[in-house]
C-alpha cells in the first residue's frame, strides 16, 4: 500500500493540470517528481552538458603484466602520482561513466566532498545563462539550478 498525499492545480479553465507535488509514506517531498528519493527532491535543477565538474575516477589496471602505468590517463587529469586509486579529472558532464563521483557539498558537515553520481538527467531545451566567478570560471546553467554563495553584506535594499 502505497500511501501519499499529492498536490494538483488547475488553469483558467478548471483543468487539473498533473500533479505538482507529492509527501510519501516515508516523509520525502517530491517538488515536480511523483517518486521522491530523499526528504527533499526537487526535479528541474540542472546545468548544460559541456559543464566541467571536478570528478575522481577508479583508475584501472593494465591487463599486461609488463606495463607499470594504468590505461586511464587523460588529458584532463591532475597528478597522477598522488592516488594510486584515482585519478582526479575536470572533465564535461556529458562525459560522466558510471563509478564517477563529483566534488559536492556535504550540508551535514558543512565540506565538499566526493559524492557517487547517481545519474544524469535529460532536462530538454531550456533557457541558458552564463555566471562569471569573481575568480574567471564560467557556469553554463538555467534559470533554476541552485548555488551556494557568500553574502557579504546582510543589509537589504531599502523600498
């Protein structure tokens, strides 16, 4: 029995419109998805896929037993002398493989680490905008992915 408590809407015309959010059994929220995965899942958060991610891969090893490097290396990699296990990349979303993980914020602990990717999602064609970091990175995002930014100034503009 699977329980939950779902939330529709209507347009002008009365017509419900498909559901726009669910609670489950469980307790998670989905926010645009009927099958939430977490306490809080919401769909529609995404960057482009020539995005560059900071990843770490499982390197492999050679099959030959006369080679002493590992059949891995790209040209995206740092150092590869630092982990025998894995080799550090920034590399293109759409180039993701399964075993990936990415440098991601833990909100538990307040750090960034490594995070398996669970997979990638087809958001279709959205609006694109360009964020420009103080720093000179660029961010090829839409309108509703979220970041996590430092304010500096706590004051709000007066009306």
């Amino acid at each position: 029995n699977d329980s939950f408590i779902s939330f529709n809407t209507t347009n002008d015309d009365g017509v419900t419109i498909p559901e726009r959010m669910r609670i489950n059994r469980l307790g998670n929220v989905g926010i645009g998805t009927t099958s939430p995965l977490q306490k809080l899942h919401v769909e529609g958060q995404c960057v482009t896929g020539d995005t560059m991610l900071p990843i770490r891969r499982r390197r492999r090893k050679s099959k030959r037993p006369d080679a002493d490097v590992d059949e891995s290396s790209d040209s995206n990699s740092q150092d590869s002398t630092l982990d025998p296990e894995w080799e550090y990349l920034m590399i293109p979303i759409i180039d993701i493989k399964p075993g990936d993980e990415v440098l991601s914020l833990n909100k538990n602990k307040g750090l960034v680490e490594y995070h398996p990717i669970k997979g990638l999602m087809d958001m279709g064609v959205k609006d694109v905008y360009e964020l420009k970091t103080k720093s000179g990175r660029v961010i090829r995002t839409t309108s509703t992915h979220p970041y996590l930014v430092k304010i500096l100034n706590k004051k709000t503009p007066k009306n």
